[in-house]
C-alpha cells in the first residue's frame, strides 16, 4: 500500500467518493450530511491523501481542512473489500502527521452514529467524544471528536 497527496479530480478517486456517498446518504438526513465536495478538496489548505493498492488502485482517501486552530478530517473511506488490514488506520496517521508538519496539532471530526466502526477507529487512535465544534450545530446523528497532539 502507498500513501500519498493526489488531487481529488481523478476518475479513480471520484468513484472511490462516489462509493462513500453512496453508502452514507441513506444512513442520516440530508440535514446531516457534512461531507465537502470535490472542488473543496482541492483548496489550498485541504490535504486530501489517497491510499493505493500495490497494482496502483484508489482503496482509500481522507482530507485534513487546516483551520487556524484545528485541522477536521474529512472525507475518510475505505472500500468495504479492504477494511481489516489496517489502511484506515494507517491513512489516519499518515494525514495527522502531514498535517503535524504544517503546525496542526488539533484534530477534530464528525462523523455519524450509525458508523461504529469508525468511530471505534478513532478511539483507538485518541479521539475523545466532545460537543460541536466549528460551524456545526448539535445534531443527533453526529458525534463530534477530538484529538491534541503535543507539538
């Protein structure tokens, strides 16, 4: 597996978040979803990380928003034939410490209650369960997370 920063506007990277859209828009309210769009991903203060296959196939991605005081992850999947072997976790860490090297050492995240193995990932990695953050307001289909790494 290889992990790198790509542009999002990739026919392969687009059906990897097509695959995502399509698994979560059923699960919650259009008022719950607080996915970003494609062109977002290409800001400049977005770090937007793919996870390949030993053949060069998109198995993974996830984005960093760098804020002024915290970095949001965004956007983070991996395909359902993948899952088990450690590549979440391993893009996780990869987008955190990317991230550490431009000076972010806040994490926060949404993500929804219906998807326990995700939040179990970010558990296990340090994220603490918190109020809402940014410009989210309380919805009962988010949890909200966070994570201080020291500097």
């Amino acid at each position: 597996m290889h992990i790198a920063l790509e542009s999002a506007d990739q026919p392969d990277v687009l059906a990897l978040i097509e695959e995502l859209d399509a698994y979560q828009k059923p699960l919650y309210p259009a008022e719950s979803h607080h996915g970003i769009d494609v062109a977002a991903l290409s800001r400049p203060n977005v770090l937007f990380a793919v996870a390949r296959d030993g053949g060069g196939r998109a198995i993974g991605c996830g984005a960093i928003v760098l804020e002024d005081a915290y970095g949001e992850l965004k956007r983070m999947f991996v395909r359902p034939a993948q899952r088990g072997r450690g590549i979440a976790r391993a893009l996780l860490a990869w987008l955190e410490a990317e991230a550490r090297t431009h000076g972010c050492h806040r994490f926060m995240l949404e993500t929804g209650y219906l998807q326990p193995a995700a939040i179990a990932l970010y558990e296990r990695a340090g994220y603490r369960r918190r109020g809402p953050f940014g410009g989210y307001g309380e919805d009962p289909n988010s949890v909200f997370m966070e994570k201080r790494i020291q500097g």
